[in-house]
C-alpha cells in the first residue's frame, strides 16, 4: 500500500516515513494482524501448536509480510516434524525480508547439515510407503515403516496419530494410548489427536463395563432348596400300564447295555493298538534324528577343518602381502631419495606421501625417511592439500580421501586432512573411518575450530547407528 499524501510505499507501518501522515485503517489492520502474532506465540509456548498455527495464518491474512508471524508459524511447522511447510514459510519470509532475517539462519542451519536432510527424506519417505501399504489392505508392515518414522523424527505428529489410529483398529489399546499420549505432549490441544483419545476411551471405557457386568453376574449364587416341596396330582381313574409300551423300555435298555459293554471292550483295544503303533513311529523317528545327528557332525568337523585350513592360507597370504608392501615402501623410498638427489623436490615430496613409514622395518631406512620428510613437507603439503582440497569440494570423496590420506603422512597434525578425510568418510557412508577422524581431533585438537563440526557430526553417526 503507498502513502494516499505523498505516494511513498508503506510496509509493515502505517506511518509514512516521508510526511508522517498516519492511515488508520492500515493502523488497524497491522494491530490486528501484531494481536494474532502474540495470541500464537503464547500458544506455542505451552505447546498449543495447533492453535498456535490457527492464529499465526490469522495474523499474515492480515498482514502477509509480517515475518515475525512467518517466521514463528515455519518454526511451530519444524517441532511438528512437518520441515517441508517450515522450509517454504522461511522462504517466503526471506522474500519479503532479505536483511536481518533470521529465516536465512534457519534454512542455511538445514542445508548444512546433510544428515538431516537425509533424515527428513528417509521420514518422508517411509510416511509415503506407510500410506501405500494402507491402500494395499497390509496393515502390519504400515505399522513397521510408521515406527521407523517416530524414530527417525520424533516431532512428526501425523505418524503417531497414524500409529495410534491403527492400534486402535487392531484393538491394541493400551499402545494405541501409549502413542497417542506421546502425540499430546507435542501437541496438547490437537483436535485430531483429542478426538482419537476420545473414541480410544470409548472402547477402553466398553470393555471395563461389560468386565462390571460379568462380575455382578458371577456374583449371584443360585441356592437349591435341600427339602423342596413336591405336589401330587390326583387321579380321577385308576388305568392299567401298557405292556407294549414295557417291551419297548425293555429293547431300549438292552441296546443301551449292550453299547456300553462294546465300548467298555473294543475301545481299549483300539487304544492300545493306537499307542504300540505311536509308540513304534518315535522309535523310527529317534532311529532317523540319529542318524541325521552323525550325518551334521561329520559335516561340521569338515567344515571345522576346512575354514582351519582358510584362516592357515589367509595368514600366509597375510605374510606375502606384507612382504609386498615393505618391498613397495621400499622402492618408494628410494624414489624419492633419488628425486631429492636430482633436485625435483616436488616430485621426492609427492612419492614420499604415499610412503607407509609403519612398513619401514630397518633403522636407516626410517631415518632416510624422516630426513626427507623434513626437506620436503613444506614445499609438497600445501599443493597436495589444495589438490585433494578441490577433490572434496568436487563430491569426488573416494579420490579425496586418498590424498588427504598422503597429505596426512606428510603432516600427520594437519587438523583441516583429518576434518574433511571424516567429512568425505562420512558421505561415503563409511561411519566407522568418519568417527576415528573426528575422535581424533576432539582427542589432539580440542582447541581447534574443527572440533565443534566434529563433535555435531559425530554424535549425527552415533544417532543414526542407535536408530538403525
């Protein structure tokens, strides 16, 4: 909006800064939108975050370049795990604030950090996989990709509640709570989350009712009268027993008699037929697991001397390796002593990076290398460093390490190797390598300007070594 007086553009105030005349109208409506900003920043502070994000997209309809507001609302997005709506409110704030916006802050703190943009894109990632699984009927494995989510990003709302609502489809009630609550301490006031709290303590609420009702029901004791009153009818006539009806009673009960007596002697000798022919099948069985036995310890002591002979062969080939390499250490040595000898310096500085000096077996040999060492590092280093300097900020990482790795043996306190040998390690997922390369540093270099990234980054490896 411009200056109705002068013209002159008006943002964020409604004081022109040219002829100070006030617009009351846009004095009203940034009041407005500064009121909303406030009632969501109180709400995020007693992690009200749902009502938080009401108010702050309250405030910037009134006011779309209030970057407090855009600002605060990309930040109650990020504690929700919800980083891609955090990253795009930043970015529109940055657009309408270039200087002294801390949104750049934010952003660049994200962009920097490779493990956790890996992380965002793993969570969403398997939040996509968990909704596939869903469309596809197979609630198990959504419920699997779902507890990776929580684990890899234990801010991100939508898969607790996602988690939860299945538990409670699959009547796992007290997991479903377990989760859900965990989703409220996030979120305290969000109406999706209360709302599955509400129908979990429906069904909690059933099933402790129908428990009351059996109980009332087990708590009844029907009493039998030990003397009961019996009442005798009275016959008009007095009427003969029927005898057919007698022969047939007769019939009956003979039937009857004689099916217990066949029962009482064909069944246990069916019985005892089954048990001698159970009992004949688990001497087979035993005879077969036996045999099976002998058959798995020949087999094993084969194998026993069979990897006997491996570990044998693979320490001799150890051996020659070794021997190798001395003999390589060695050549290489008396390359650069040769380079030093015509005045190529550079080149002697060069072949002596790679030299090995642990493989150096004989005194004099370690002395020529330390004597070269002391001639050379200074003119080498500095080009050797750049070169694998430039590899690493080419991505070419594998490269890159094998010459910090020279450049280490030229200048093993090079604390700048160490740090970016960890950072090419680590992007080549080799965390092992990466975690000596910063614990170095944090053990010889503490006071160093590295040793901060190398303590972030190193507890980024252990993070994710727990997770997985």
């Amino acid at each position: 909006m411009n200056c109705p007086k002068c013209g002159t553009p008006l943002e964020n105030t409604y004081r022109c800064p040219n002829c100070h005349h006030e617009e009351g109208t846009l004095k009203r409506i940034l009041r407005a939108s500064n009121y909303h900003y406030n009632e969501g920043l109180a709400k995020a502070k007693v992690r009200d975050l749902s009502g938080a994000i009401t108010s702050l997209q309250m405030s910037l309809k009134y006011n779309k370049r209030n970057t407090n507001a855009r600002n605060l609302l990309g930040l109650v997005y990020f504690q929700m795990g919800e980083t891609v709506e955090a990253l795009g409110e930043w970015v529109i704030s940055v657009h309408f604030q270039e200087k002294n916006n801390i949104a750049r802050n934010y952003i660049k703190r994200i962009q920097d950090n490779q493990g956790q943009l890996q992380v965002i894109n793993n969570t969403i990632q398997n939040y996509n996989l968990a909704l596939k699984y869903l469309d596809e009927g197979n609630s198990d494995l959504a419920v699997i990709e779902l507890k990776k989510v929580v684990n890899l990003n234990p801010n991100y709302i939508r898969a607790y509640q996602l988690l939860g609502l299945l538990y409670i489809q699959r009547k796992q009630y007290s997991a479903a709570k377990k989760i859900l609550s965990a989703a409220l301490k996030l979120d305290r006031n969000n109406l999706t989350t209360v709302r599955y709290m509400n129908e979990l303590s429906g069904y909690t609420g059933q099933k402790k009712k129908n428990k009351e009702v059996e109980k009332a029901k087990s708590s009844f004791v029907q009493i039998k009268d030990p003397n009961p009153i019996v009442i005798e009818r009275t016959a008009s006539s007095y009427t003969d027993f029927n005898t057919s009806t007698l022969s047939f009673v007769n019939i009956l009960i003979g039937i009857i008699i004689g099916a217990a007596v066949v029962g009482l002697l064909l069944v246990p000798s069916i019985q005892k037929t089954k048990a001698a022919e159970y009992n004949q099948a688990i001497v087979e069985y035993s005879g077969q697991i036996s045999e099976r036995n002998k058959q798995i310890a020949n087999l094993q002591n084969e194998i026993d001397a069979l990897s006997e002979e491996n570990s044998k062969l693979n320490s001799d080939r150890d051996n020659v390796d070794s021997l190798a390499d001395n003999g390589h250490n060695e050549n290489l040595l008396i390359k650069a002593a040769k380079a030093y000898l015509d005045n190529d310096f550079m080149t002697a500085g060069t072949t002596l990076a790679e030299v090995d000096k642990s493989l150096l077996e004989e005194a004099d040999a370690q002395a020529v290398y330390d004597f070269l060492l002391a001639k050379t590092s200074d003119t080498v280093y500095s080009g050797l460093y750049a070169e694998a300097y430039q590899l690493y900020t080419d991505k070419d990482y594998m490269n890159a390490v094998t010459l910090f790795k020279k450049v280490l043996n030229l200048k093993p306190d090079s604390v700048e190797a160490w740090y970016y040998m960890g950072r090419s390690y680590q992007y080549l997922t080799d965390f092992e390598q990466a975690r000596n390369c910063y614990n170095t540093i944090l053990e010889n270099y503490s006071d160093s300007e590295y040793a901060d990234d190398a303590r972030s980054y190193l507890s980024q490896i252990e993070n994710r070594t727990e997770g997985n």
